[in-house]
C-alpha cells in the first residue's frame, strides 16, 4: 500500500460506466460484514471504489446497500459460507435469500487457505488503485492486517491474526480469488 500511495494509485478513481462492478464480501453476524466495490479494466487494473463494514444488520439490510448504488453490477463475490441453510425463511440457504431480493449474480467462492488468499491480493496490488474517500477505512483495515510472531519458535504464525482488521482482507481476497478475466466476464 505504501508503493501504491507513493506511486498515485491512492487518490480520486471514478466510477466507469463502460465497465460492470463487482463486489466481494465477508459476511459476520457477531463479527462485521465487510464489502468491497471495485471494477476491473480490460488491461489488467483493478479499480478500488468502496468499501462498507459494520455488524449487525440482515442480509436484506445488504443486499439494499449494494442495489441502492448506481452501478451496473456484474457478479457478487461471495464466500463459501452464503450456502448455509438457516432455520427462517423456510430452511432457504442465504444465497437463495438474497437471489430473491433480486440480487444476483452470485459467484460462491470456494474457502481457500489464508495464505494463498493473501498471495492472490498481494499479487494484483501492483495493478491496484483506490479511491482514497470512498476506500478510506478499508485500507486502514488492509493496512491493519499481520501475523503474529510466535516468540517461543521464533518465526511468524501461519495464521493472520482474527480481529478488526481481518473482515476487510478476507472480503478482499475473496474478490481476488473469485474473479476472473474481465474478457472473460459475460457482459452484465
């Protein structure tokens, strides 16, 4: 994020109506639902345009968020937990919950090792600008991120740490894992 910063890739990135927007999530009920809006550019950028989280509301509470923007949206990366059946809504899975209020379409991204989910993020960084407004607490989040150091074997935990900082890196890679080439993408 420094490279990004010092290279102007952090700054005012505008919504561009030509490309659909995607967003990637990492949904909590007593931890925080994190979302990320971005679009993706024919040569290879990605275009950071959002970023919500908090904790608490429903998913219909989401789902108006997102449907609310004046995008053009091309698939909602969500991860492997969206299949879960909840006991309400008669025993429907949350996918189907929010594919009947007309958001769609859902990509279920597969759970994936954290380290391969931070290899994938870190991997298009390069290619990465952010709105600096609109992406503001989700860098802080990014930014937030670590390992912790295991003192007694003197080398870094697998594992990031789970706290705060977690929810917007996991929606992000969740993104970066579920996205394919833009020219591949079927238009929206």
């Amino acid at each position: 994020l420094d490279t990004a910063l010092a290279e102007d890739r952090i700054g005012k990135i505008t919504y561009d109506p030509r490309l659909p927007v995607y967003t990637c999530w990492d949904l909590g009920m007593d931890d925080s639902t994190a979302i990320w809006w971005f679009q993706r550019s024919p040569g290879g950028e990605w275009r950071w345009l959002e970023y919500h989280e908090d904790n608490g509301p429903g998913l219909d509470h989401y789902a108006r968020l997102v449907l609310n923007k004046p995008y053009v949206y091309g698939r909602h990366f969500l991860p492997h937990d969206i299949e879960v059946r909840e006991l309400t809504n008669g025993g429907q899975s949350r996918r189907m919950f929010l594919a009947g209020l007309g958001f769609k379409p859902i990509l279920v991204v597969p759970a994936a090792n954290p380290a391969d989910r931070v290899a994938a993020v870190r991997n298009i960084l390069p290619r990465s600008f952010f709105d600096s407004r609109g992406c503001e607490i989700g860098l802080k989040k990014l930014r937030g991120y670590r390992r912790q150091w295991n003192e007694h074997m003197g080398v870094w935990r697998a594992e990031p740490v789970h706290d705060g900082a977690s929810h917007g890196a996991d929606a992000i890679g969740t993104g970066v894992q579920g996205s394919r080439s833009p020219e591949a993408e079927a238009k929206p």
